[in-house]
C-alpha cells in the first residue's frame, strides 16, 4: 500500500504543480479533499478549489517547478519535503510581478484513502520568498535581541 500512497502523492507534486495538468486534480484528488495551508487560511475545501489555487500560484510563477528531497510513507499518509523554484512573472498575494526567481522549501502531508488524496496539510516559509522577491525583510536577530534587552532593563 505505501507504494501506491507515495505513487499518488508524487502524481501529484509532477502533474498538478509542477506541469500544470489540472486535469489530473480529478484522477488523483477526491472531491471534498479537505486542504490546510496557513498561508492560504480561506482556502476551502474541494479539488475544483485546489485546481483554481494551483491555478493561481501558476500564474505568479509560470515556471514553477517542484523536487521532491525526501518521502515518508506510513499507513494511508504519505510526506514530502519539497522544493520549489519558480519566477515571479504576475499578481501573487498582492504581490505586483517582480521577475525575480525564488526557492522555497516546505513540507506537504497526503492522507489518502480509496486511491485519492483525501485530506493535505502543507508548511513552507512565505517570509523567505517575500525576502527573495523583495518585497519584505525579515527582523534581524540583532534587532530582536536589542528589543528585548531594551524590554529586560524597563522591568
């Protein structure tokens, strides 16, 4: 069983992100596939909504392209830890195109049941692409440990 999990997990990664064959979603993803992201909170549920957010990250970045460095498979779960690469080209969460590439990695888990992904959770750093694309910096260590010396000595 856990050959056919990480079979259809990895259908998904290539097909859907990384080739943009939204057709797929249908083979490969059930209807009601509960979807969890917390950088996309209003993301709801269902494969027609996960086929208009692969959709959207495309148009943002129409190269975009996912590897896949490890795969954990137990039980009727599987987990990838990816990375994903692409060229800012259009509109990404308010972000006006910037044509900088960026690299991003995350992890993603599938729970599958009856031969589709079920249920997925994904994790990965928005901070770290809006640093590469420009648009926002992260607060330094220096400056956060400067602020809490500063909190420590008002105490």
């Amino acid at each position: 069983m856990a050959t056919d999990t990480k079979q259809i997990a990895r259908r998904f990664m290539d097909e859907c992100w990384s080739q943009g064959k939204l057709e797929s979603i249908g083979e490969l993803v059930s209807d009601n596939c509960r979807i969890h992201d917390p950088v996309f909170p209003a993301l709801t549920s269902g494969a027609d909504n996960l086929k208009r957010h692969i959709g959207m990250c495309k148009k943002g970045f129409p190269d975009l392209k996912f590897s896949i460095d490890d795969t954990i498979a137990e039980r009727n779960e599987v987990v990838h830890h990816w990375t994903a690469q692409g060229t800012h080209k259009a509109e990404f969460l308010g972000m006006q195109p910037t044509n900088r590439k960026a690299t991003v990695t995350g992890t993603s888990i599938y729970r599958i049941e009856g031969g589709k992904i079920v249920e997925q959770w994904a994790d990965w750093n928005l901070m770290s692409l809006m640093e590469q694309l420009g648009v926002s910096k992260a607060p330094s260590m220096e400056g956060q440990a400067r602020d809490s010396a500063v909190k420590q000595s008002r105490a």
